[in-house]
C-alpha cells in the first residue's frame, strides 16, 4: 500500500514504538494523530514533531474510545491508516492471589479489548476509503511467553489470533490487516517489567521497529516479524517447549 499521503491515528503514539512510527509516518509525508493518557508526554511530542494533531485520553474507559473515534470521523474525513499500538507491560506473581493483579492497570482491558474496540468503530469509515489499513502490534512473546509476564504474553497472543482473523474478515474490502511483532525494545514498557527479559535479549531501538514497517506496509507484507521475534515465531511451530524453558530459565 502507498506510505505516503495518509491520516494516520497511532494509540499509545507519545512514546517507544509509536513515537517513532509517528516519526517515520510524517517524514514518509503523512498526516499523523497521536493520543495518549499522560498530557507532559503529549506535549513532549508534539514540541520533536510540531506536525503531529494530539488527543489525550484514557482508552482503558469506553467513554473515552467512543470519544477518539467521534474526533477522528469529524475532523479527519481522510483518515485511513489505524495503528493500534497502546500497552502496557506487569509481572504478575499468581502465587499471591489476585491482589497484586488488582491493584495495577488492566492488560487484558488496554492490550487487547482496546484494539477490538477500536478496530470495531473504525473499521466501517476505513471500508469507505480506497485504500486503508489497520495495524496491530503484538509482540513475539505472542508465540513463547515469559512467565514472569503471564496475562501480557497472552493478551499480545490474543492481539495475534484477532489480527488473523480480522484480516481474513476485510480481505474483500479495502482495508489491509498487519500485524508488526517486535522483540524486546529499548522503551518505558522495556525498562519497566520486562528488565529481566531486555538484559537477556536485548532492546534494539524503537526507531528499527519503525523502519522495518514502513518497508511492510509498502510491499504489503502483513506479518511484520522484526529482528530476533523471529526467533520466537519459529520456535513456537518447531521447538516451543525448548524454546520456553530457555526463555525462562
């Protein structure tokens, strides 16, 4: 599909992974909206990227999706490109009860029911358009987890199995389904919960992840593998439980 001359809405698009694909999308000559919960990253931002139009809201909350996609369909009648890229990242112990899920933000709510919603409110105006997308970060934890990190390797597995799915649904419209699975990166989700697994794999940068999709989405190469997720993808269909314990050694 062309990289070029879009709207593009990017979720979660203030820092890490959607930071940089907001870059790439407007140096590539692209109108970019980025929306995010924290007002000091927008602004953050928008102060590296003056170009970009921001949102802040909280999609955890029904009200406030409902409110993103109002905004998007009446100022942006050419917008065309989704980017569901907002989530977040917990060690989760099981072994001391549901307290220590409770008391943190919800992963199953923000890593997955937010892209379902989202892709179900804006699916429909995307249909209307001559060419549109919908892209879907998951993660290569997706295909062998971390234990340590067990409801966000099953929320990003969950991202993966929709995005099949969805694509198979869209395939007779005009709206193109990705899916990009990064490794470990180097951003705020990679320093927080997942220090453990950065040291032991690595964070490349956000701005790989980035340029490696803008390549996809050019040649319409829906599974966007990047770097070492491949790895994870193929030891899931050839090796998962040797691949498994090694990740969680």
């Amino acid at each position: 599909m062309k990289t070029s001359n879009n709207t593009v809405l990017i979720t979660g698009g203030a820092t890490g992974i959607g930071f940089a694909l907001a870059e790439a999308f407007i140096n590539a000559g692209n109108r970019v909206l980025i929306c995010g919960r924290r007002r000091s990253k927008l602004e953050e931002a928008r102060q590296k990227l003056p170009q970009i139009q921001v949102r802040q809201c909280d999609l955890s909350k029904q009200a406030e999706r409902e409110s993103l996609f109002n905004w998007v369909k009446g100022q942006y009648q050419d917008f065309n490109i989704l980017v569901n890229n907002a989530g977040i990242q917990r060690i989760i112990d099981f072994t001391q009860g549901a307290s220590e899920l409770l008391r943190g933000e919800d992963e199953v709510e923000v890593n997955f029911v937010v892209p379902v919603h989202l892709s179900a409110y804006f699916a429909p105006l995307l249909m209307d358009k001559e060419e549109a997308a919908i892209v879907n970060v998951s993660s290569g934890l997706a295909f062998v987890p971390i234990a340590t990190m067990p409801v966000y390797c099953a929320t990003k597995a969950a991202v993966h199995m929709f995005s099949v799915s969805l694509r198979h649904q869209l395939k007779g419209t005009s709206v193109k389904v990705f899916e990009i699975v990064p490794p470990a990166v180097d951003t705020e989700l990679g320093r927080g919960s997942s220090r453990d697994a950065e040291r032991a794999h690595g964070g490349i940068p956000a701005s790989e992840v980035a340029v490696q999709t803008m390549q996809a989405l050019k040649n319409d190469q829906y599974g966007i593998i990047v770097g070492r997720a491949k790895g994870l993808v193929d030891a899931s269909k050839e090796d998962f439980e040797r691949k498994f314990q090694e990740l969680n050694s």
